[in-house]
C-alpha cells in the first residue's frame, strides 16, 4: 500500500500532498484550507493536531482495502487538475495586471 500522512498544521500550497495523489497513494492530511481542494481523493484526519483522529484514520485506511484503493485510484486524476503550465499562466496574468494598474 502506498500512503502518505501529512498532518500539517499550516501549508501555503500543499505541494507534497498532491504529489502523493500524482502518484496514486492514499492520503492523510489534516483538514486546513490548503489541502480541501483535494479532500474528496484523501481521508480528512480532522484537526491537524487530533492524534486520536488521525490514529482512527490510518487504522480504517489499513483496514478498508476496498477504501484505500479508491482513494489510491483517485488520486491520479485529482492532480491532474493541477499544473505547473496553469501555474504559470495565472502568475504572468497576475504580473500583467498588475503592471497595467501601474501604468494607469
């Protein structure tokens, strides 16, 4: 089983999550804003620092193979969703607007 836990109390991005979804792995992460775009393709452990939670979690994913392997299929096609070219493209419309506002 490829899975990844990530119970991050603070991400700008949540880069590393969405690179084990690329992968096909299971993730684990905590519930903050940075990782909810993906939360259908992993199981949410709730409060970043709930350890009792996060315990629950990881045992049913061990458990569920049925689960984990949805999740495990998933993944893929989330992170595809998500690209460096996009990226780009958002930062030079970013830079571009901003470089009109200063014109005017």
């Amino acid at each position: 089983m490829q899975g990844v836990i990530y119970p991050s109390i603070y991400e700008g991005f949540g880069l590393p999550p969405l690179e084990a979804l690329a992968c096909g792995a299971a993730v684990i992460a905590g519930r903050i804003e940075a990782l909810q775009r993906d939360a259908r393709q992993r199981r949410a452990s709730g409060e970043p620092l709930d350890v009792d939670a996060l315990a629950r979690n990881i045992l049913e994913l061990l458990q569920d193979e049925r689960q984990r392997l949805a999740l495990a299929s998933a993944g893929p096609a989330q992170a595809a969703k998500f690209s460096w070219a996009e990226t780009a493209r958002l930062t030079l419309e970013v830079y571009r607007r901003l470089v009109r506002e200063k014109e005017d």
